[in-house]
C-alpha cells in the first residue's frame, strides 16, 4: 500500500489533476490512496471515481457532530467517498495539539465509521539518541488499546514515522526501519496476534523513487505513507512501482 499525504498544498485546480495524474496509471498488487486537504476531497472524489485509486482525509474528529468548530466527523467524509484517514500525524501531534489518548479517539471514531485509520506513530530526535524509540511508540499504540481494547487496531494501518525524517531529506534506514517495524507488529500482536499478523504497517519519512524499494523490500515494511513525492504524479508513480515489484 502507498499513501500520499498531500499535507496543506495545492489548489482546487491542482488537485483534481495531480488526481488526474496518478488514476491514469495502473498500478497493480499495489493500495494506491491520495489524501487531499479537506475541502479537497469532493472534487478529487469525482476524479477517482471509477478509478482503483482510493481517496484518504487527513484527520477526524473523535466525535459524530455538535459544538467542535473546525472539525470534520468520519461519517462525513465517508459521504464524500473517503475510505481512508490519516490520524496522529506527528504534525497534528507537534503544532496541533492531539496526545495519545485524543488520537486514540479520532482513530475508535474513524474506524466505527466503518473507515481505515493510518495511524501515525513515530519518535522525535531526542527520544531516539536518548534510546526511547520503543518506549514512545508502544505509548501512541498503548493508547489505542486502552481506548478501544485488544481488537483496536483489526483492520487498521499504522505508519511508522520518524519525527526526524520528516520532510528533513534524512530518511531512515530500511535496517532502522525495519526493526521498529517489526517492533510495531510484535506490540500489537501481544493484544491481538491475527490483527498483527495482518496490519500493513507503512514507512514515512522522506521516502522517495530513490530509496523506496530498498525500505520495501524489509520484511515489515509493507508500503510508504508519502509527503513531498507525493506531489509529483511521477515521483508518486514511481514509489508506488517499487510497492509492485514487493507485491
Ligand atoms: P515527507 O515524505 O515529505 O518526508 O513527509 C512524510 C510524511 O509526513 C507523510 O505523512
């Protein structure tokens, strides 16, 4: 599976073609999604209809509707064809505010709404000089147990990205990568072993044409959550090229 996480970029124009772009390529074996911003999504919708390209938000509130300005609840974007939400992102995290335990809810809301979270973890810098890789990462899945019980994480996606190698140029190792990927499949199957044995766990962080099919080809790394090569159709394309060839 390869996401893109189109961030806060483009116009409306924009992102209908770079939509445009990446339907036109058949990618086969391969989950290809696009995640537009939110008043995005609608129009890419029209684009990708028909298409086996899938459509992801962003972010979800934790909660159906009422007095929580700024939000967008799944339901409503299960309306407007999402499949997919991106939750806990490290800049929702880091510049929004959201802590474990609220991501923990957006996540318990998305996949109620009958929608697949992508569920962001990752370490900063410091956590990892300071040998804490580990210890933040079982927090952010720790809180999704604790919410939601064993089964949280059944049918989910989490994306393994690191703080550090975000939209930096720095990408991690594919042998760093894997071992927290396999550190990731390993906490989630003490809860729930089926639900481990199958959660695609996706790589972040400055991944690109360049680098893809070596992270790919890790054992635990079971596709890329994009940024920056994202919003080239060609960059994207190839990306996704290197999910086929593993696939
Ligand atoms: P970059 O690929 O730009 O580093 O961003 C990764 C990311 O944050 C995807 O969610």
């Amino acid at each position: 599976m390869v996401a893109g996480n189109w961030k806060l970029n483009g116009s409306r124009e924009g992102a209908c073609s770079l939509a445009r772009e990446v339907a036109a390529s058949v990618v086969t074996g391969v989950d290809v999604v696009v995640c537009p911003v939110s008043v995005h999504l609608p129009e890419v919708a029209e684009v990708l209809k028909g298409t086996d390209v899938k459509l992801g938000a962003q972010n979800a509130c934790a909660h159906e509707g009422g007095a929580y300005t700024g939000e967008v609840s799944s339901t409503m974007l299960a309306e407007f064809g999402c499949d997919y939400v991106i939750i806990g992102h490290s800049e929702r995290r880091t510049l929004f505010g959201d802590t474990n335990e609220s991501c923990a809810a957006r996540h318990q809301a998305v996949m109620a709404a009958g929608l697949t979270s992508i569920f962001c973890v990752g370490e900063t810098l410091e956590d990892r000089e300071a040998g804490n890789t580990a210890a933040v990462v079982d927090a952010q899945l720790q809180a999704v147990f604790d919410l939601g019980g064993k089964q949280a994480l059944d049918g989910a996606v989490v994306a393994y990205e690191p703080v550090w190698a975000i939209g930096t140029g720095v990408t991690a190792s594919p042998e760093q990568a894997q071992e927290v990927h396999a550190h990731i499949r390993g906490f989630v199957a003490k809860q729930d072993q089926a639900a481990a044995a199958k959660l695609r766990i996706l790589y972040g962080g400055s991944a690109n044409p360049g680098n893809a099919a070596e992270l790919f080809s890790k054992p635990d790394i079971d596709g890329g959550l994009i940024g920056g090569a994202a919003l080239k159709s060609a960059d994207f394309l190839a990306v996704c090229q290197a999910a086929a060839v593993q696939a």
